[in-house]
C-alpha cells in the first residue's frame, strides 16, 4: 500500500514538473492603483555627478526635466488614438528590417527619417521609411485595438508599456515635443550625485538590495507569489513604501523621486551610436537579475526590437 502511495505521488510530481508554465499573455493581475501619477515630471539640475561603475564625474550643461514613471499602457494608448485620428501612424502590414534580415508582420508604423551611415564594419543601415511601433497581435501586448480605438487592458492600464520598438517610444516622445533621455540623463536621474564610504550609488535607492525593493527575476514580489517564478510587470510607482494585499515595499525611488529605474522593464534611451546604430537600455527588468539593476548597467538591440521587458520614459529641455 505504502508502495503504490509512494509510486502515486511520484507520478503526481512528474506532472507537475513537466506541466508547461503560463506565458506572459496568460497572466492576468489584479488592479493595483500605486497612487503615483505617471503624468508627473521632475526637474533634474545641471552639474556633475558620477556616471558609469568607476564613478566618473562628468558634468550635465544644462536642467531637464524627465518623467517620474515609465510611460503606462494607457498613456500610449491615448498616443496612438491621437495619432491615428491625425494620420501620424497607420495600421497594417509593414517590413522589418533588422542586420541582413527583413520580414513583415502586422503593426502600428509611422515614418522615421533614418540615421546617417557611413558603412563601418558591423553598422547596421537604418533607412528612412515606415518603422515599426508595436506589433498588433503579439499575446504579450496589453493594448486592445476593435477596429477603430486602441484601449489598454483594464488589469494592466497603469503598467509600464511593453512591446515598443525604438522607433515606437521615440515616436511618443517626439509627438508631444518631448524626446527620449540620453543615457547620461537617465544615469544621473537614477543615482543622484551622493557617495557613500568613497563609492556612488548602485541602485537609485542606496548600496543593498532587498527582494521586495524592485521587481526583478529572484524578487518573489506581489505578482510572483500570485503566479508563479514566471513574473510580470508592476504598476509604475508599486515599489513606494505602500502595502498592497498584504505585500510590504519599500519606499525605491531614486534621489529625485523617480519610480522603477531599477527593475519592471528595461527602458530605452536616445543615444544613437553611430558605427552600429544600435539603440541602448538602462534599468535592467522582471526577467533579469539584480547585477542588471546597478544603474551603470545596460543593455541593446536594435531599434525595431521589442520585448515584453522593455519600455521608457520621456525626457523633455
């Protein structure tokens, strides 16, 4: 009898392990309203402050101002509701370019003038034309569109938006006279100008980590407890002292009271590296581990590349 119970439970674990984990589309959160408003902006000041892991100081001419959250589903949104009914972007079919690679796959696009090429070795051409902004039918994208109107997905409305392209977060920037941050601005936005014992800050909020501090793969947040090792996005602005069913965070904003520069999703910045014209990230995500979170860490792909882990913020003169 002990046998045949014994054999019984094994076979329960076996199917247990083999069971398939739900993608991201399947995963569907509650609403979490973090009170912090993604339409707030700070005022970031010129001046020197430590940039990169050796901590060199290296000086911002002038103030800027940059949001205080990453962009939100609902935000982008409204953007393309905006920018469909003037004609900025259309809907449909359109081809990616990508290296030595080109297909197509329905999306938004809109126009992108190009970048200048000069045909180093290993640079990427990006040519004027349509671009794409997001895909229209990717299970990770949290927009709904019913033939006329995009709306945002209810449950997720105020996560940050995913599923962007370069060119789309570009674009959303640009459309409201705004443009996307530099990686110098993102960086001192992230870590202030305070040293600690002789060293910059790591992480926007000091020198440790803590698990319910930034939403990033070993974190077992909120969301992971609820679904599994899997993750997902976080509200903008979750990670702010508050306690949500039952879960404790702490207060992670950066010395100017920016929310997420540490983990949820990896964010685009402006700079055009012109031998390869790939497009860099900061801020690592829910996919990553905490190494990524360091504010001198970043990543790239190239600008029709997007992900259910990246997003941005805007930045404005």
């Amino acid at each position: 009898m002990k046998r045949m119970v014994l054999i019984s439970l094994l076979f329960t674990l076996l199917v247990a392990a083999c069971a398939s984990a739900p993608s991201i589309g399947e995963i569907t959160p509650p609403y979490i309203d973090t009170e912090i408003d993604p339409d707030s902006w700070v005022v970031i000041p010129s001046g020197y402050f430590p940039y990169g892991q050796h901590d060199v100081l290296t000086n911002i001419d002038d103030d800027y101002e940059i949001m205080v959250t990453n962009v939100t589903n609902q935000q982008y949104a409204s953007f393309l509701n905006q920018a469909l009914e003037d004609g900025s972007i259309q809907i449909g079919d359109v081809e990616i370019e990508s290296g030595e690679k080109t297909w197509v796959e329905p999306g938004v696009f809109g126009f992108y003038a190009g970048d200048p090429f000069h045909g180093y070795k290993h640079e990427e051409e990006i040519k004027p034309g349509e671009k794409i902004y997001i895909p229209i039918d990717h299970p990770g994208l949290r927009l709904k569109y019913d033939d006329q109107s995009f709306s945002a997905m209810q449950a997720y409305s105020n996560h940050p938006m995913t599923m962007v392209s370069w060119f789309g977060a570009n674009a959303y920037c640009e459309y409201y006279g705004w443009r996307l941050p530099t990686e110098m601005e993102w960086e001192k936005a992230a870590r202030g100008v305070e040293f600690v014992d002789g060293y910059a800050l790591p992480f926007p909020w000091g020198t440790e980590i803590e698990r319910n501090q930034a939403n990033y793969y070993s974190s077992f947040d909120l969301f992971e407890k609820m679904f599994g090792k899997l993750g997902n996005t976080t509200p903008v602005g979750f990670y702010d002292g508050s306690t949500y069913q039952g879960y404790k965070t702490l207060d992670s904003s950066s010395p100017y009271g920016l929310y997420d520069m540490a983990g949820n999703v990896w964010q685009w910045v402006g700079d055009d590296y012109p031998d390869q014209h790939y497009r860099y990230m900061r801020g690592g995500s829910f996919y990553t581990y905490e190494v990524d979170l360091r504010v001198w860490k970043n990543n790239s792909a190239g600008p029709s590349y997007y992900s259910s882990s990246v997003g941005f913020r805007c930045a404005r003169d």
